[in-house]
C-alpha cells in the first residue's frame, strides 16, 4: 500500500485564504492521509499570482501581502500614503472584497511588483492593471485563488 497519493484540485487554506493546489500531494503518517506542503513555495507563487488577480483583494490577502514583506500596519501605510488605521480596516474585511480604494489597490499591486522585481514589461502590467481596476472595483472572486506548484 502507497503511502502518497496526489489529489488533482485541493482548496488549501494554510495562509489564511483559499489557494486551489492543482497537484496537491498527501503523505500517509500514522493512518492519517497530511498535506504535504512547502509553504514558502506556496506563498511565493501566490504573491506572484495577486498582482493580476482579477477580483478585488479579500482583507486576508491584503495580510498576507503585508506579512509576506515583513511590514507592519503602519510601514504599508506608510507605503501607500495612507494610515494605519485604514490598513487595519481592510484586513478586518477578512475573506471579504476589502473596502480599499481601487486606486489605492492598484498602488499596492504595483508595489508587489516592484518589490519582487520580476516584470520586465512593468508598463504593460500598468496599463492592464488600470482597464481590469474596472472589472475589480465591484466584484468578489467566490472561487480560491488557483496557482500551480
């Protein structure tokens, strides 16, 4: 009897909000089937997947983005030219569409790209970016954020 297995599309929920795994692998420890996971692969992956995230960000995911960089409140406040009181008002949204200005939002996806210094056509990203703060000004994905790992 196999002690792994691999489950195609598994909603995990390790960094506060659901991240759909496409090829989740699970470990047999003691009877018990576990996830095993690399959480610092994960969470890189998904902070490359936000910036482009079609929907609006959730409050959890706005924490994790502040975590991920190590900031507190008041320096990703400080960041995006606001107060740390309107940073501690989106994360209580929690898995709710966080009430953020969407120009605001397009600061903070911006600053996730900088920060990463992976985009070599930052323009384009830009530009998108601004015809799709339409589309996420109103809306709330219901479906978990899908990266591959």
């Amino acid at each position: 009897m196999s002690n792994s297995k691999k489950k195609k599309n598994y909603v995990y929920n390790g960094l506060g909000f659901p991240i759909l795994l496409k090829e989740a692998e699970f470990r047999k420890i003691r009877g018990e089937w576990l996830l095993k996971v690399d959480v610092k692969k994960v969470s890189d992956e998904v902070i490359r997947a936000l910036p482009t995230k079609s929907a609006g960000l959730t409050g959890a995911e706005i924490r994790f983005i502040r975590t991920y960089f190590d900031l507190s409140k008041r320096a990703l406040a400080s960041e995006l030219n606001v107060s740390h009181t309107a940073v501690n008002k989106w994360e209580s949204a929690e898995q709710d569409r966080a009430k953020i200005d969407s120009h605001i939002e397009i600061m903070l996806r911006a600053y996730i790209k900088i920060k990463l210094r992976e985009d070599k056509d930052f323009s384009n990203f830009f530009k998108g970016l601004m015809d799709e703060s339409k589309k996420f000004a109103d809306e709330l994905d219901k479906e978990p954020l899908s990266i591959a790992i």
